[in-house]
C-alpha cells in the first residue's frame, strides 16, 4: 500500500480487526456504481446504525484524496513546466537565429554555385542537409544528456517515466521541424537571389 503518497514506496501491510487494535479513527472505503458524491448521506445513514457511536466526518472522494496527496508538489510541477516551456521556445528561437544567420552568410558561396550551374534544387538541398547535420547532432546530444539527468527526476514523478519516449520524440521532432523551416526560409530566399548579386554580397 501507498500509504502518505503516490510517489512513495509500496510498503507491506496488514489488517487487524478494529475490536482488537483500534485506533482512535477509522477509515472506510466505499465502493460505487456512480458519482460517488451522490452516496455520502447513504453511507452516512448505514454507518449510523451499524456504528451507533462513531461519528462520520471527512467524507471524501478518491480523486480528493490523490489530488491533495500531490497538491504539496503541483506549484513546483507547474514552475517547472512553465520554466520547460521558455526553455523550448528559446532553443528553437535560437535555432532559428543560428541557421539564419548561416544562411546568410553563405549567400556568396550559394551565388558561386549557382553561376556555376547549380539548380534551385541543389542549392536547396545543400542547405538543408548542412544544417540539418548540426541541429540532428545537437538533439542526439540533449537527449543523451536528458538521460543522465534522469536520476535527479526520478523522484519528484509519478506514472511518467523520465526518459518517457513520447516527450523525448515530441520534442525532437518539434525542434527538427522548426529548423527544418528556420532552414527553408533562408535557403528558399538565398535561391531566388540573382547571382550576380549574391557575387557583390559582402
């Protein structure tokens, strides 16, 4: 049983009978079919004649009860979520900076190329696969070190693994796509340039 918490470990237990170890409260658990709200005054009317003499208080639902047994760790959650998120939007914010900037600063080469002959397409590509190079390698990295940090995180969930497949593939694929896009962008401008021109770049 978890006993304090979900996020504790299972300890054993075992049960007595109340009229040989009792205690100074009880804790009755109720099963029902439907809301289990609707079902206080029933259980409150059973109890009252079976257990004449023990008042019945703190009724409450088991998602109450789930709820307030994490409730000391959902502001911390909900920073950290917050603090993920800026995380996210910076990195891709800086995705997007650092392979526009290269970009751009290839114009030149990119007009050569294409005084040489270089189709659209071949210029396009050329782009695309340099930069996508580095943000692949720098993914493959955060995910390596996501799973060195997995330890410290390992505590503070609960029914989410750290190395959880479906946020660690959510999140690369969203940062690959926005560089695949922060990539096109530039690359699709740097095409349509006038090699003439791009020459004259500085």
């Amino acid at each position: 049983m978890r006993i304090r918490g979900l996020d504790e470990p299972v300890r054993r237990q075992f049960f007595r009978p109340y009229t040989q170890a009792a205690w100074p409260v009880m804790n009755i658990v109720v099963r029902a079919v439907n809301a289990p709200i609707t079902f206080t005054a029933p259980v409150k009317q059973a109890l009252a004649q079976i257990l004449p003499d023990r008042p019945v208080s703190q009724v409450e639902t088991m998602e109450e009860i789930v709820r307030d047994s994490a409730g000391s760790r959902r502001f911390p959650m909900l920073l950290l979520t917050i603090f993920s998120l800026l995380a996210l939007v910076l990195a891709a914010v800086g995705i997007i900076g650092v392979v526009s900037y290269s970009v751009t600063q290839r114009t030149r080469e990119l007009g050569i190329r294409m005084a040489l002959g270089a189709g659209s397409a071949d210029v396009m590509s050329l782009v695309l696969r340099g930069s996508m190079n580095w943000v692949l390698l720098g993914i493959v990295l955060g995910i390596a070190g996501s799973m060195g940090f997995a330890r410290l995180l390992s505590g503070m969930l609960y029914g989410v693994r750290p190395t959880e497949p479906a946020v660690l593939s959510g999140v690369s694929v969203l940062l690959t796509g926005v560089a695949l896009i922060a990539s096109y962008l530039p690359a699709r401008h740097a095409t349509k340039v006038d090699p003439t021109v791009a020459l004259r770049y500085e």
